[in-house]
C-alpha cells in the first residue's frame, strides 16, 4: 500500500498489517493530501467530517476567538491526530484551525466510519478502537499539563515550568522547543515582550541559554526546586 512505511509507525495503527490496511482503506474512507509549508488543513467552524492523521511533518493546532486572538492549542508531529474529540463529541464543526508548519503529508479518515465499528465486527477495527482509546488518554493528560502550566501566577514561573517539562520529555538539559517566540507566548498566553524579558533574564542570571529553539538548562537544581 502507498504510505504504508508511514502508516505503520503511528500509534492509531499499530498491529494492523499492510494487507489489513489495504483492506480497511474502503471501509474507513481514507484519502491521503499534501499541504506546504503555512498552507491551512482544516479551518474552525467547517464541517468535522474526517480524523486526520499526521503521517509526515509538522503542523499546529490554533484558536481564534471573537476579537481575533490567537492561541496555539498545540503542535502535532508525525503520527498525532486531529479532529477526533470532535469525533466522539459528535461535534458538527472543527472548533479549531490546523495549518502546517511545514511541508506535510496527512491521512484523511471518515470520522463516522472509525469510531463505530463496521457490521463485520472485524478484530482489525476493534484494535484500532482501543488504539485510539488510549490516544485520547494521552491527549488528555497533555491538556492537563498544560491546564496546570497556565495556572502558574506569572510569566517567569510559566516559562520555568514549560523548560522543565520539556526537558524532562527529552530527558536532557539540551533540547530544542517546537515554537518560536511568538509562538511560545501565544501557547503561555502571556505577552511577548514579557515573555522576551523574562527569556532574557534567565539567560543573563546563567539559568539557560538559548538560541533561537534550542535551549539548554544550566541550572537545572535551581528550576527542580521551583517545582516542589
């Protein structure tokens, strides 16, 4: 099957062989697109017919509310999905935008035809429920964290509290970040020129250093006890 070295790595269809992919495709809809670089994939507010899975590159999830402010949800990388809480919620329209950050090569699946299993009852479909059972999961103990991050008082205790989970998710004191300034402060939710400050302080008291996305904690016994 075309894109199968790319299908087999994510998590929604692992254990699913190639000759079961092939057997699935017409049953789940599935339709493959390529976006650029920028270019948008899904638009709030149009209909949520389809899951789309990331199979190659990089894209964000945003929110643009009445007054035009944006807020980065999320980035997703190779294997993450979009459009499935929409899914099980039965929602009639995407209440977010999904735009590449780079070039990018998705999977469209039909939302209706994945969660509720086919009349077959196939052992195929039953482990791609479970899979993406335990995709929700793990979506949702990420919204927590990050429930917990924007709960922090200021933007200093904000931005040390993001540098410590994302250094513990690379398990080094060297790790690159997958935002950009602006980025950053729309995911914190803070103001950028604060968030610049903030930066700069940190790396003139020798707390870390950085450059441009890739960050390095120097002391890092000073932000652990900022944590307990």
């Amino acid at each position: 099957m075309e894109n199968f070295s790319d299908i087999k790595r994510t998590k929604i269809f692992a254990q699913i062989s190639e000759n079961d992919m092939q057997a699935m495709a017409y049953c789940l809809k599935i339709k493959f697109a390529n976006y650029n670089k920028n270019q948008s994939i899904i638009s709030q507010g149009m209909s949520a017919e389809e899951v789309i899975l990331l199979l190659r590159g990089g894209a964000k999830v945003e929110n643009v509310d009445v007054l035009g402010d944006i807020s980065i949800i999320t980035k997703l990388k190779s294997g993450d999905i979009f459009g499935i809480e929409e899914s099980y919620k039965d929602e009639e329209f995407y209440k977010d935008n999904l735009i590449a950050t780079e070039n990018c090569l998705v999977m469209k699946i039909n939302r209706h035809r994945l969660i509720n299993p086919c009349q077959n009852r196939c052992k195929r479909h039953e482990i791609i429920v479970k899979n993406l059972v335990r995709l929700i999961v793990e979506r949702n103990a990420e919204l927590v964290e990050k429930l917990r991050l924007l709960s922090k008082k200021n933007t200093r205790e904000k931005v040390l509290t993001y540098l410590y989970n994302q250094s513990k998710i690379a398990n080094s004191t060297y790790f690159d970040i997958p935002f950009n300034k602006t980025e950053l402060a729309n995911y914190l939710s803070v103001d950028r020129s604060a968030l610049s400050i903030v930066l700069s302080k940190l790396k003139e008291d020798g707390v870390v250093d950085f450059d441009k996305k890739h960050y390095h904690i120097k002391k890092n016994d000073e932000i652990k006890a900022f944590h307990r």
